[in-house]
C-alpha cells in the first residue's frame, strides 16, 4: 500500500486501530499496543486465522502480508516501538445488544463451537504461543490487566469482591482444564467484534485469542452488557447454536455465572488500568458499581 493513502481512525482500545484506503483497495492497520503481546505471540495470532480462512471455519478478515512477504511493519511513536499488522476489509456493523439479537447469539454459539472444533484439531505451527488466559493471568500476582482494586475506593466494596475473587478461583480449580474445557479459544467476540451485513455474521480481532475455558467464550460475547436483560435469552440462544455443532454438557452449562463475573471482575481491571480510550468512554461510568451489584447477586 502507497504510503500515500489515507488513514481513517476505526477505534482506539487495547491497540490503535485505522481503515487505509489506497484507490479502490481498503485495509485495517492494527497498532499493537507496545508491551502487551510479543512479535511472536502476535505472528501465532495471524497463523490461526489464516488457518480459519483457509478453512472456511468462519468468516473472517484475511491477514495480509507486506509486498516483501513479512507479516508485521513496526513504528515507532512516544519513544516506543509498535507492530502493526495488516487485515483485509470486510463489511458490515456491530450488532446491538437486546433480546432482537438471540437469533444472532444463535449463530455465534455455532461459530464459536467450529472455532473450538478447528482448534482441537488443528495442528500448531512449532513455535506458537498465545497467553494463558488463566486464573493467575487474570487474578494472580500480576494481573495482565492490572488489580481491579484500582476502581474502588470503599473498603465494602474491596472486601466483597475479594470474596468474590476467592469463589471464582474455587469453583474453577473444581471445574477443572481438562482439553475438553481448556484449550485455543478467540477469547474476546463481543459485539464490537462482530460484523453482521444482514446475511451473515464476520468475526475480528484476535487479539486476546489465547488458551483459556471454551466456555469462557461466551462470558467474552456478553462483555460490558452483563447486566442487560436480554443475557438468559442471549445465553439460551448461544447453547442451542453451539450445541448444535457440537456438545457443551452441564457441567459446562453450571459453570457460565462463573464464568461471567470473571470476565467481568477482569474487565473491569481493564477500565481501571485503560481509562480515556473509546470503550471506556462508552462503558466505564458506572461500570465498577454494577460489579459489585453483579457480585452481591452471584454470592448470594
């Protein structure tokens, strides 16, 4: 692409994200953050959903390589240095959460079950890594996303998440990370990274895919709209489109309550640690106190 193009600014969260626009040919530019993901990790990324593609697994935007054949340009800005991938552009808007969107959930519940089929079987490159999306990763000692502490300052508050900290990490040591429930997920297909067009729904952004529980997929699709009452019959419309493709037992099912507040105590870590980008001028008022609604009513 012609370093004359044009730059339009898509979305400023965990990376920098722009639509270039060179003649008739349109590409997104992702900006990786600098620190979070290493060369590496971010080429393992692009090697799974270039897999996806070449399968049909599910729609996806294509990474697109330089004329030279290298995957990753780099920049440097703010006396860091940052990779920069490159993804073709696909069309359509981010569905909007409420009960209208179960027959949508449907088919995420279905896509989200091939992704997990295409990952129990596919064959990693040597070398791949992604992170561990873990309990220590979220919660430990030096939590990915920062201490969810940082929201609060009331030591009511403090103290019952705590509490609910401590349930989380009980309940999924007892529900185990056998390769049935562990293991190469998206990890973050929330409604800002899905594309509908009226026919079909496009996945994105890959940039939290890791190991971690496949039903942690689903905690991920209702990020930041916990609380919405359309979840039970989102939820409900998610098992009938995965169960369809493929089995999510009971005890899959009895793990989702935990598995959304530990998306939730994680994201809201996240605001914490990430406060002014676009998504927490959309979410972030308000969002620690309905942690803690969330968190009384999960303990109870």
């Amino acid at each position: 692409m012609d370093t004359s193009a044009k730059l339009t600014r898509l979305t400023v969260s965990e990376n920098h994200t722009y639509c270039a626009v060179d003649g008739a040919r349109r590409l997104v530019l992702r900006v990786h953050r600098a620190g979070y993901h290493t060369r590496t990790e971010i080429l393992s990324e692009l090697d799974w959903i270039a897999a996806l593609h070449a399968t049909g697994t599910v729609v996806t935007a294509q990474p697109i390589a330089r004329a030279d054949g290298e995957r990753l340009s780099f920049i440097e800005f703010d006396g860091q240095k940052h990779c920069v991938s490159a993804f073709s552009f696909l069309e359509g808007d981010e569905p909007k959460v409420g009960t209208h969107l179960a027959g949508r959930f449907e088919e995420l519940g279905a896509i989200n079950a091939r992704l997990h089929q295409h990952a129990k079987a596919w064959t990693r490159p040597v070398g791949f890594a992604r992170k561990h999306w873990d309990f220590d990763l979220m919660f430990g000692g030096s939590p990915i996303w920062g201490d969810w502490r940082a929201a609060y300052d009331g030591a009511e508050d403090i103290a019952l998440l705590e509490g609910l900290e401590a349930r989380l990490r009980s309940s999924l040591e007892a529900y185990g990370d056998g390769p049935d429930r562990f293991g190469l997920i998206h990890g973050d297909l929330r409604v800002a990274n899905l594309l509908d067009d009226g026919n079909r729904l496009a996945v994105i952004d890959f940039d939290d895919c890791g190991f971690s529980w496949f039903a942690y997929d689903f905690a991920a699709a209702i990020s930041f709209h916990e609380e919405d009452e359309a979840v039970p019959a989102l939820q409900s419309a998610w098992l009938k489109g995965y169960r369809f493709v493929a089995s999510f037992g009971v005890e899959d099912e009895a793990i989702l309550p935990t598995m959304i507040m530990a998306r939730r105590l994680l994201l809201t870590a996240w605001l914490a640690s990430r406060a002014g980008n676009d998504t927490d001028a959309l979410y972030g008022r308000g969002f620690a106190e309905g942690t803690v609604r969330l968190a009384k009513a999960y303990l109870c």
